[in-house]
C-alpha cells in the first residue's frame, strides 16, 4: 500500500478491525519512511454485469434508487428502502461470486419488494420485466392475488420469478 503522504511503496499495518457487519476491513496503517498514520477500508470487489457486457461495481444505492421510485406516493419509509437494499446486497454477497448480470440483482430485489409494499412491487415488476400491455399487469396481479390467496409463495412464478405461463 503506497503512503498517501510521501508515495512510499511499503506500509505497516498497526490495527485491523471489521466494519459494517463484517463486510469492511479497516485498517490502521503506518508509513516507514514519513511516520505518518493512515486508514484504508477494504471491501470485496462484487461486479455486475450489464446487458450491454459492461462490468461496473455493485452499487446499493443504485438499489435504493430504483426502490424509492417504485415505493413513490406509497406508505414506505426510507428506513424499509435502506433495509429492503442491504438485504438484497447480503443476499448477493452470499452467493459467493465475484459478477453477476443485473438481471439477477433485479430477481432479487423482486421478493423483498413484494413482501413490502404490492403497488411498488407491480410499480418496479412493470419496468424491470417490461411490462408492454394491459395483459402484462393481469397476469401479475393475478399472480398476487393466487400468492395472497395461500396457494404458496411463489404461486403464479416459475423458479426465476418470472410469471408462470400455462402451456
């Protein structure tokens, strides 16, 4: 680790304590040569993969973003959203992989945001599986409505999420 002070290219690790329910390493570091005192905060490195093959960082308040749009106007409060966002990140984190596609950020999300608030739900669900008519929205709510009826979970989905379709 270089000194952000003399740019030396060794550092001595004084203290190391974990952060943030143990998903961040801080460390206090040393420089030999300025003896001067640092922090650096690790993370591991999780990347999603967008539609386009572009890879960027994870990013939670992306998550928030598009949570606190869907839950507009609804009984939601941003506590439920940062909430709502660390569980999605924690589960993603324990798959264990290094990239994933967004697609599957948004599956995750998905769940989460139907035991929260269902208008929101269908709100994010319309734009994430790009709902393109009336029959799109029936068929969701349709599904809710065979879910709140007990016919299980994930009455109405296939094991994706996706609305099951009858062939």
């Amino acid at each position: 680790m270089h000194c952000p002070f003399c740019r030396y290219t060794d550092s001595k690790v004084i203290d190391s304590r974990t952060a943030e329910d143990g998903t961040v390493i801080r460390r206090r570091r040393s420089c030999p040569q300025c003896n001067r005192r640092f922090t650096t905060i690790e993370t591991a490195a999780l990347l999603v993969v967008k539609r386009s093959g572009v890879t960027e960082p994870f990013s939670r308040e992306k998550v928030v973003g598009g949570v606190r749009k869907a839950c507009q106007g609804r009984p939601v409060s941003e506590d439920q959203i940062a909430q709502l966002a660390q569980r999605v990140e924690e589960a993603i984190r324990a798959r264990g992989l290094a990239e994933l596609p967004s697609h599957e950020v948004g599956l995750e999300i998905l769940g989460p945001l139907r035991d929260l608030d269902l208008v929101a739900y269908l709100r994010f669900a319309s734009v994430y599986r790009a709902f393109e008519s009336l029959d799109d929205f029936e068929a969701e709510i349709a599904a809710l409505r065979r879910t709140e009826a007990g016919d299980g979970p994930d009455a109405g989905t296939d094991r994706a999420g996706e609305p099951a379709v009858a062939g």
